[in-house]
C-alpha cells in the first residue's frame, strides 16, 4: 500500500527527478523513493512481530517465577515482575535500534553520501536556505544570541542556585510527560478519593452501570490529556517548527525503555495472581498477588499514556517528512 501510494504521487515514474535541497541536481526517482520506503514499512512490521514474540516469551516465563516469589514476600514478587519487564522494555528498545540502525545503512548504500541529507529531511523547514550569502550573517546573528543567553543562564544559576533550580524543578513537573503520568495515576489508583471508589460504588446497582459510570470516566479522563499533548505540540511547532515536535517526539521516547518496562510489569503481575488462584494457593499469596494486580493495573494504563502521546507526536512528524 506504501509503494502504491508513493509510487503512484509521480505515477511511478523511473526518472530523475530535482533534488529537494538541491533543484540544480538531480536525486533519484520516485519509483525509488516509492520502494525504499516500502522497504522500511514492512521492516517496522517485522519487528513489531518479533517484539510481540519477545515479548509473549517473557511474559510467560515471568508468570510463573513471580508467582513462586510471592510465596515468599510481596517485595520478592515486586522486584521479579519489574525486572523481567524492564528485560522486555529494553530487548524491545534495542531492536528498535537495531532496525533503524540496519535502515538507515541500506539507505546509505542506494543513496551514497546523499544519505546525510535524508536524515535532515524533518527539519529542513527550520533550515530552509534562501540564498547562499545570508548563511554567514546569520551564523553570526545566531552566535550573538545564544552567547547572549548562556550567559544569562549561567549568571542566574551561580547568583540564585537554590532558587533557580527549585523553578527549574517546578517547570520540570509540568511537562507532558508529567501531566499524563499524574492524570492517569489520578483516575486509576486507588489511594486517590474519587474516581475507582466511585466506580466500584457503582456496581451496587448493577453490571450495566458500572460498564457505563466507567466508560463516562474515561472519556473524561482524557480531556486533560489531549489538552497536553495540544500545548506541547503548539509550542514545539511555535518555537522551531516540525523539527520542534521531532525533538518534542525524542524527548517522550528516550524514556521508552522505561515505559516498556512498567507497561509489561502490569499482565506480568495479573498473570501471576491468575496462577495463584488456578492453583488454589494459600490466601495470603493471594493478597500479596491483588497488590501487585493494583499497582499493575495503574503502570499499564501510565505505559498506554506515554504510547498514546508519543504516537500522536510521531504522526504528526511523519507528516513534515513527507
């Protein structure tokens, strides 16, 4: 579908076309484009399958130790689902690396040095060049300014260290990333008044309520979190265009081994107390199992968020690389 789309832009045209930072040259075709870019889909495909079958093997044999610690203490328990998630957060990480890495040189190989310039192709709005004589006068007009402010920075930091810092933590809090983890943790945990309590409550009526009292509970859950994510991309593109919500977008994901790991801690945990009870286990395993299925549950749904906005901002930076 990829290769008939783009193929089809340039009705799959084998000849040269202008280069897109270069008129003057001519770069390769749109047949070329149009298969390369294939290339890389059904490379994001695979590995979306083999992260999934790395993923189920883990799990899997996550379930069972993490079952056997909480016979233990619940702590044992804790520390075994986490780790064996954050196996499966990283391993899923690194063959994402991997892929881009392998992309990245078949690329190199079709396109040669005009490789470089592929990579630079969700920014080049930012550093569009309208004539070759403006460069130096802006490099110097660029030197000015930003000697300007780091010089103002570091004065602030060394004349107010405490206070500079106690704002930088406040603004750190306040970031998107921030938000959707306090907002999810707010609707679904359950040391919070309100929101599970109230869902529970429901179930007094009947199932029907329930079903409903929750699903009005998570539409509204999310209003806050598109607003989030609105802002940071509105700032982003404000302050450097796409190449903005580029970095917006690496910025949520360098945390994406992390996130993996505490979204795959919550069915590692649920999948133990299942163990526990099919195999008619003592009560107090049980409990120590429930803990684990609250905190799960809460971790899952912090995973989803940080999955959810990082796509939406990953969408949004696909369409400037177009």
């Amino acid at each position: 579908s990829v290769f008939l789309f783009l193929g089809s832009v340039e009705g799959f045209s084998s000849k040269l076309q202008p280069c897109t930072f270069n008129k003057d040259k001519m770069c390769k075709s749109a047949l070329a484009h149009a298969a390369f870019s294939t290339v890389a889909f059904v490379l994001g495909a695979i590995t979306s399958v083999i992260s999934g079958f790395h993923g189920m093997k883990i799990t899997t044999y996550a379930n069972a130790r993490t079952t056997l610690e909480a016979r233990k203490c619940v702590g044992k328990a804790f520390i075994t689902a986490f780790r064996y998630g954050a196996v499966m957060g990283f391993l899923l990480s690194a063959n994402g690396l991997l892929v881009l890495y392998i992309t990245i040189n078949v690329f190199k190989l079709y396109y040669g040095d005009a490789g470089k310039a592929f990579l630079a192709i969700i920014g080049y709005r930012f550093f569009e060049i309208i004539a070759v004589k403006e460069i130096e006068p802006a490099l110097k007009h660029q030197l000015i300014i930003s000697t300007a402010l780091m010089t103002i920075g570091i004065a602030l930091l060394v004349a107010r260290p405490s206070t500079f810092l106690h704002n930088l933590q406040f603004w750190s809090s306040k970031n998107c990333k921030e938000l959707l983890k306090y907002v999810t943790n707010l609707v679904t945990f359950t040391s919070y008044c309100g929101s599970v309590q109230d869902v529970a409550d429901s179930c007094r009526i009947g199932a029907a309520t329930n079903v409903i009292f929750g699903l009005a509970l998570g539409y509204k859950s999310v209003i806050i979190l598109i607003f989030a994510i609105a802002l940071s991309i509105f700032v982003s593109f404000n302050l450097a265009a796409m190449y903005g919500i580029a970095v917006a977008t690496l910025g949520m994901l360098s945390t994406i081994a992390t996130g993996l790991a505490i979204d795959a801690y919550g069915p590692i945990s649920d999948n133990a107390g299942g163990i526990v009870e099919m195999a008619s286990m003592s009560h107090r395993v049980r409990e120590r199992t429930d803990a684990l299925e609250v905190t799960g549950s809460t971790t899952a749904a912090i995973g989803k968020g940080f999955a959810i906005g990082s796509a939406a901002l990953v969408s949004l930076a696909l369409f400037g690389a177009l």
